[in-house]
C-alpha cells in the first residue's frame, strides 16, 4: 500500500455513499404540509440537509415547530424509509476493494444510527464496515469535534492517517476539528464548487474518481444500486 495513501476512511451516508434523498424529502414535505406550513422546493430542502433533522428544520420553518415536525418526520420516516435507497455509482467495488485490503472502514453519519445501519443492511453494504455512528447513539453530531473524536477511537487510527469522505461542508468541517484529511465528493447536497471552498484536501464528482487519484484504484464500471421496497429495482 502507498504510504502516501490514508490507512482507514470515514465515509458519511447520505449523499456520499447513498441517496435516499426522495424518501427524506417525502417526509419533510408530509410534516410541512400536517403543520399546515408552506411547501419547500425539493432544491431548498437538499441544499439545507447535512446537520441532522432538527438542524434542518431550523432552516426551513419557523423555531416554534421543529420539534413536532422532527416527530412527525420521523414517524413518516418508520414507514417509508425503505421505498426507494440508491446506492451511488463506484461505492459498492470501492467499499468492496477497501474491505479485500483490510482498510479500516466506518460510517460517521447525522442520520440517526439505528435508521443508518438499517439502510446499510437493506442495500447489501453493512458487512464493509467495521461500524456505523450516527445520531442518538452518541449525544453528538457532525461537526462536533467530539463525534469525530469517537469515530477515531471506534476504529483505532489517527486523524491525521485517516479520511472522512463526505459531500457537506458538514463532512468537512467534521474532519478539519480534529485534523482528519477531508475529501470532498459532489455527488449529494453541495456543489463541486461548494465543496472546493471548504478546507478539504480534494474534491471529486463521483467516488470512482476519488478512488482512482486517492487510492490508485481502477475500479470497474459500476450502475449502483436501486432498491425499492426492499428488493432490487429492474
């Protein structure tokens, strides 16, 4: 292995290694519209995720009714979350190669840990990772440098031999408060722009790109994944 090259990587969920952007905009939409508040585009919406529920609530309604429409999302959430989860392009022989070369792999997420190894199981992608942190199971959320802080101790390396790959400024901002390498991947809430005004090392279009000048991968070409209902889509 390229000493040059990071020893474990920290990757975010939503928006890095998969979208499950249609069923979450579902249930902000159902909340809104049981509060009786106004609808948001689906643009508005993508642009405010990253921070976890509660944060992007605060965005976009008034204070006075984030906490029951994070009740209400998240009962909406229990029954659709597995209508539609797309796993992205490059993830699955990229996540799969780090897995055959015994690179210490997690998930550092602001989805709630519980909803977050869920997915993973649902799409065939759990058994990569040596774990999956994410909100509730700890009293943080990115960027708190303590979240972070828990991830490196959970996989045993140091920040700075260690990649958290994300598609927020979040992501990136959660790297930088503890002195991870932070690479950013555009194919989620930020633009490539976006993500070049952060402090991350590089930022990529898609994960098969990163692969390649990161890890020196040449990866095979890869669809991804559609699961709907819980079974592959034709």
């Amino acid at each position: 292995m390229d000493s040059r090259r990071p020893t474990a990587v920290i990757f975010d969920l939503d928006g890095t290694l998969v979208d499950h952007f249609t069923v979450i905009y579902r249930c902000y939409c159902h909340a809104l519209a049981q509060l009786g508040l106004p609808p948001v585009t689906f643009e508005k919406v993508k642009s405010s995720v990253g921070g976890s529920i509660p944060v992007t609530f605060g965005k976009l309604i008034p204070q006075a009714h984030v906490d029951e429409a994070v009740r209400i999302f998240r009962e909406h959430l229990d029954e659709i979350w597995d209508a539609e989860i797309k796993v992205f392009p490059g993830v699955v022989p990229f996540v799969r190669r780090l897995h055959a070369e015994a690179v210490p792999a997690a998930v550092l997420t602001n989805k709630e840990g519980d909803r977050s190894r869920a997915v993973l199981e649902n799409v065939g992608l759990a058994t990569y990772f040596d774990f999956v942190l994410g909100v509730l199971d700890t009293p943080w959320r990115k960027p708190d440098p303590e979240f972070s802080r828990a991830a490196l101790e959970h996989l045993g390396t140091a920040p700075e031999q260690t990649c958290l790959i994300g598609d927020s400024p979040y992501d990136i901002a959660a790297a930088d408060a503890v002195g991870m390498i932070s690479f950013g991947v555009a194919t989620g809430s930020h633009s490539l722009d976006e993500l070049r005004a952060t402090p991350a090392r590089a930022t990529y279009p898609d994960m098969a790109s990163l692969a390649a000048d990161v890890f020196g991968y040449d990866l095979p070409a890869d669809p991804g994944i559609l699961i709907r209902n819980g079974k592959p889509a034709a």
